[in-house]
C-alpha cells in the first residue's frame, strides 16, 4: 500500500508544518530554507515586502507549485513527497482559496459562483447545493444577493463573496491572499471580524498573507515575516512580540508603520 513519509513528531503533528522550503523560478531564488509550524485553529500571518514571495509561498502550500526543496505537512502528512500522488488531491479537498485577484466569474451570479465547487465536487442535488449557497453568503452578510453579477456589487462585498465561495466546502483550513487590500478601514475591519467568526465557529486554520498592520495585530496568533533582500523568513512569532523582540530591526519597524508620527511638518 502506498504510505507517505510522515514527519517525525506525526502523534502531536500540527495542523501545517513547511520545512526547508525552498521557492525558486528557474535560477530565480525567491525564498530559501523558510520553516514555520502552524498548529489547527490558529490564524496565521505570511507578511513582507511587496515581492518577497507571499503569494508564491501560498502557491506552494496549495499544490500549485512544487518546492526546489522541502515539504510541506499537512497533519504530519507530506504533501509534496508522499508516493500516493492521489493523496495529494485528498489533501488539497481540505483547503479553501481566495487569491490575491479576487477571481470571482464576472459572468457567474454570486450564488453561481459560490455553487460550482459544490456541483464540482460533492454530490449535492440542485435544492442542496441552493440552501448551501444561502447560508454561506448570508454568513459573510450577503443575503439577498444571490441574484446580483460581481460588478453589480461593491469591492468589499466581492471579497466577502470571494471568501463564501472560499468556504463552501467547509474547508479545514482557508488561505486567503490579500484578503482587505483595496477595501476601506470599515469594511476591512468587517472582515476581519468575519475571519474571526469563521476561526472561532468552525474551527478552521487559517493561513493569510496581509500587510494590513491594523487586520495583522486584530487578528494573527503568529506570522512569519518574508525578507526579500536576505530571501528567507527573518522572524517568526506572535507580532505583538515581534513589534518589540524581534531580532531584525526591519521587522520592528515594518509592524511599527502605523506608529510614526511626522516629528515636524
Ligand atoms: N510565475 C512566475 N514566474 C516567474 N517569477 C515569478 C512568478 N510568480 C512570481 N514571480 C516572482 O517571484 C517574486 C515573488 O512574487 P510574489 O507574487 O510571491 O510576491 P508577493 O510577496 O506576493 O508580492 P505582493 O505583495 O506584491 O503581492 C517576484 O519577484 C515575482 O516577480
Ligand atoms: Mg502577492
């Protein structure tokens, strides 16, 4: 029977576990030797400079590149180099995606979009999968607009309805790339609160890749800050630690931002 190699920890594994990643496109290194564990229900933060790798980080722990070097665990499990390629897919079945462009079907109705990973890949007749759109947009505040086209509706409205279609398939663990870019100091605070809700109500890890300071102090238990001059990952830890202890002074002043007030105008 084919098996998987599994990390040595696996009885206590966390839910996430990259180990050694390497992330490079042809001689292009863009992230080197990056480790970080999360464990289940955390939400955790990727963070850095615009560039470093954030979204190519997500790419890799979603299966849609394969590392240079390392694995990623899922549950203790390798992902990248177990022998079962089936099991890769069953892995991936657990993860829910909302990427940094937002991708919803401009021709597709909001509950259109959030029913095709339904129709995909349950067996859900037509009345279920309908009562299951409902209630995943009603949960991120879009009831009653079912009906409505993405451009009908507001950038912040599509990023909630981005993130119902991210969770139709009750994932375990959700990754979100960007999730409040572009929306206004409100709505992104609504969001936050929702990613909150979700962790808090469904129990699902959530890994996100913001630069928001104020959603990255509302809401991480831990981040991983991605240097892209040293091209690899120089803190690790709970930034509100990391705002005051973290050993790289660009990691103190990149959470510090907010803070600095103009000494003179
Ligand atoms: N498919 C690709 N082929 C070649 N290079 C790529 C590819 N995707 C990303 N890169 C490069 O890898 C680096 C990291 O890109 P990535 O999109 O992961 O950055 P990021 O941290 O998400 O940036 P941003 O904050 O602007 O979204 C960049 O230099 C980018 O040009
Ligand atoms: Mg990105």
């Amino acid at each position: 029977m084919a098996s998987s190699p599994r990390i040595p920890e696996a009885g206590t594994a966390p839910r996430i576990a990259v180990r050694n990643l390497d992330m490079a496109f042809g001689s292009y290194v863009v992230q080197r030797n990056v480790s970080f564990t999360i464990p289940a229900g955390e939400i955790f933060v990727i963070m850095g400079d615009s560039g470093c790798g954030k979204s190519t980080m997500l790419r890799h722990m979603i299966g849609l590149i394969r590392p240079t070097r390392g694995d990623v665990f899922y549950d203790g499990e390798s992902f990248w180099h177990g022998d079962d390629p089936g099991r890769r897919m069953a892995i991936s079945r657990r993860f829910g995606v909302l990427f940094q462009s937002g991708a919803l079907w401009s021709s597709m109705t909001l509950a259109e979009n959030v029913a095709l990973p339904l129709t995909l890949y349950t067996r859900l007749d037509a009345r279920e999968v309908a009562e299951m759109v409902a209630l995943k947009l009603a949960l991120v505040g879009l009831r009653g607009f079912e009906e409505f086209y993405p451009s009908e509706i507001s950038g912040g409205m599509r990023k909630r309805a981005g993130l119902a279609r991210a969770m139709a398939l009750d994932p375990d663990i959700l990754f979100l790339d960007e999730p409040s870019a572009g929306l206004d100091p409100l709505s992104s605070r609504r969001l936050d609160d929702l990613i909150l809700e979700l962790r808090d109500n469904l129990g699902s890890t959530v890994v996100i890749v913001t630069h928001e300071l104020a959603s990255i102090f509302a809401i991480a238990d831990n981040a991983v800050f991605l240097d892209a001059e040293t091209r690899t990952a120089i803190a690790h830890g709970n930034p509100r630690d990391l705002i005051d202890h973290a050993d790289s002074p660009k990691v103190r002043k990149f959470l510090r931002r907010g803070e600095a007030a103009p000494a003179a105008i």
